[in-house]
C-alpha cells in the first residue's frame, strides 16, 4: 500500500482514568488507550501532550511505533515525565513524524461489569 | 504546538440526561459531557445552544476554557439562562472563538452497572 | 447561528435491531436511534433507505426534522413501506433537503444491564 | 441515489478478539466487526490487511460485497491467509476498489453482561 494512511496531528479531548478497577489484571484493569496505526515504511516518532483543567500541559512522553507496525498504548503506563494522574480529567495531543491513525478506547472497570468505549480521535488536517 | 487544532463549531446530535442513577455520586451520576480541549494560547470562549423536539432552542450557555487547558463539562451542570430537562431529548451546537476540540460521553448509571458512550463531536468546517 | 451546520447525506454502515430485551419500556426497549439535528431556519426533508446483505434497499422512509428543531429518530418506529427487521444485519443511508447533523446510537438490553453505542455517522460531501 | 457514497481506503487503529465469552453463541460471541456498506451499482472487492505490534502485516483477506448491499464481516471469521490470533492487539486497513463506508463494532462478552463499542473507521481521502 504505497498510499500515506492517516494524520501527523491528533487530539483526544476526552481522558480519565479511574483509581481503581475489578476483574483479572492487566486485562481488566481501568485504562485509557490510544491505538495507533502506522503504516508507512518509516518508524514514527511519537509525541504525546497531556492537557489538564488547572495547570500545565504535561509532555512530551515519547513513543515510537515502528514501521508498519500497531501500538496499543495504554496512558496508565506513561511514567516519562511523569505519570498521568488518577481520577482526573485530561486532554490529550498526538503528533508523528510520518502519518499515523489513532482510536481512542477507555475499559472502565469500577463496577462488577466492565464498560468499553471507544471513538475515532480527532485528526488535524495535515 | 504552533498549530491550531480543532474547529470553531461542533454539533452534537444525540444528547439525553437519565433522571436518576445509581453507584456512588457524583461519579457515577448519569451525566452528559462535552469533553473540550483548548490547545490554543488564548482562552476560549464557548457559547452553546441546547436544541429540543418540540420547542425552541435555549441559550446560549457561556462557558470559558482558559488557553492551554481541557474542560469536561458536564451538560447537568449548565443552569443558565435554564437548567436542561431530564428524560428529554436534545442536541447541541457549540462555538467558540478560538479552535477547539469536542468530544461527546455519556455515562448511563439507571442499571446497576453502568454504560459507557463516547464519539467525536461533529466538526464543522471553519 | 447564521452558518450551515451539516450535511445533505449521511451513511450508518451498522444496524441491529435485537428482537428482545430487558427493563421498563420503552426506554429500556432495545433500540437504534439515529439522532438528527437541523438547526436550519426551514424544515429538513429526510429520505432513509435501507440495505441488507441478502436482497434489495428498501425505501424511502420518509421523515420531517422541523426548522430549529432535533429528532432521535427510532428505526424500531419505521413502518411505511415495510417494518425493519429484527436480529437482521442491516445499513442505512439519510438524505435531507437542508444540511443536518446525524449521530447513531444502539441500546442493547438483550441482557440484564444495557449496553450502550454511540458514534457520529459518515457524512458525505455535499 | 446516483451519488458516490464513501472512500476506497480506510482504517481501523484498534483491534482485540477475547479468546472466550459468555452467553447464547453465536450472537453473544466476543467479536469484532467492519459493518461495510457498498450503495454503488458495482461489487465492491474488498481487501484487509491485518497489522500487529511485532511481526509483519498479514493479507490480503478478500471479501465481496455486492452492489447494494451491506456486509458485517467479523475478523473472528476471516481464515485466509491465516486466522488473526486471539488475545492480541491488531489494527486493520480496508481497500476497496468502489467507494464504501465502513463501520467498527466490538461486543466483548468476557464478563456476565455484555459491553458494545462502535465508532466510525478512519476515512483515508481518495
């Protein structure tokens, strides 16, 4: 596929990861994800911006996605520069040196049953 | 981040606040948001209007996102010029005065586990 | 709000009506909704057509969103020419006179606690 | 509706079939869907290329779908060139050579109570 799929600039307005959870980990552990697609024939050099209601923009965390590759990014697991807090709403930018796609999931796990959404993130016109 | 991102108006069609809940409050109140990211460096200013089956629309709500910063804002919280009914549907237009990202969740709490929505709010082309 | 907000086609690739569920009706009624949203100063005129995997479109479904005004239209509901189908694998495509905004939602309450979907739907290019 | 509707190449960043799950099979199977639908006058063939986070991209998976018609292909069916493996991240590509418009579904049923997440895949422009 010689076509470039995707955006070097994303944003995900929504983000909230809940303290707490129930069911077997890691599977059921709450958590917030961004899915990213990449692929081009380069690796994509990842840069993530976590945007919050009362202070600073936290960032950049560093990721890379290689080649032709997927990475499903959980934001409890970002720790550089440091972790994102719980029970806090947050914001969030994705930007890539090549074009990537990125979907937004969310298990949220606080009760017996699990809830799961998940929506296309915003794609900045290139 | 030199670049804006986002649009200046969103819509969101689908909007609709269960009277009642359960789980501990105000978490697990049923409650409709519009997740707003402003990555811009000045604050913005959000104007929004609540559309209904049968009557005119109502508003506009004001609300600000300061530059830099995200705001959930929960549709159960606007009061002026109304509070917006319960078990009742409804739809909304939001428009700012600088760019900004709109995402769209509902947490449906009237069961004894919870339900999870979320999509990207409709972008209109600046 | 001087500006169209919308467009004039939309597509919804997914559709499922479950024949059955649980909870108080109708609320608790498994249903899909497509939530339409004209905040147009005239009224929309909306054509729905139907397709399936297995046998022709059927339609049009004909329905009227007043100016100013938004409905979460029910598939559940449509009748004229035929009922939708239940436990049936089905699409669906909108068209209105005047730009509008669509969004599509399932409540799935085949099982004790409901389930939720909600995504924007694919708006064609006017 | 003589109107294209939809693009050739879309894509869909998140991924996951759970190895097990709960309730009347097939309905309540965990799977994962691409809801596809074709309104053109021409068969639509369909190619998906399957993409991990540490191996080569797997494809293509070819798949009709007839003028006219919609198709709600779950990945759990898809068997050539090779099964896509349970419990395990993936990201998709769709190529079609009509327009379609193309839909993600994921009903995860590893707990009592089923969850649902739907968004619209990524549209790459034509």
């Amino acid at each position: 596929m010689k076509k470039e799929i995707g955006h070097k600039v994303w944003a995900i307005a929504e983000g909230y990861i809940p303290s707490y959870g129930n069911g077997p980990e890691p599977a059921f552990t709450s958590h917030e994800t961004a899915c990213i697609l990449n692929t081009s024939e380069q690796d994509a050099h990842i840069e993530i911006f976590i945007y919050f209601e009362d202070r600073e923009p936290v960032g950049p965390y560093k990721v890379t996605v290689p080649a032709k590759r997927t990475k499903h990014l959980r934001f409890n697991d970002l720790q550089d520069p440091e972790p994102i807090p719980r029970d806090t709403d947050y914001a969030s930018t994705i930007t890539s040196d090549v074009p990537v796609v990125v979907q937004h999931t969310r298990l949220d796990s606080r009760q017996a049953e699990n809830a799961l959404i998940s929506t296309l993130a915003y794609p900045v016109i290139n």
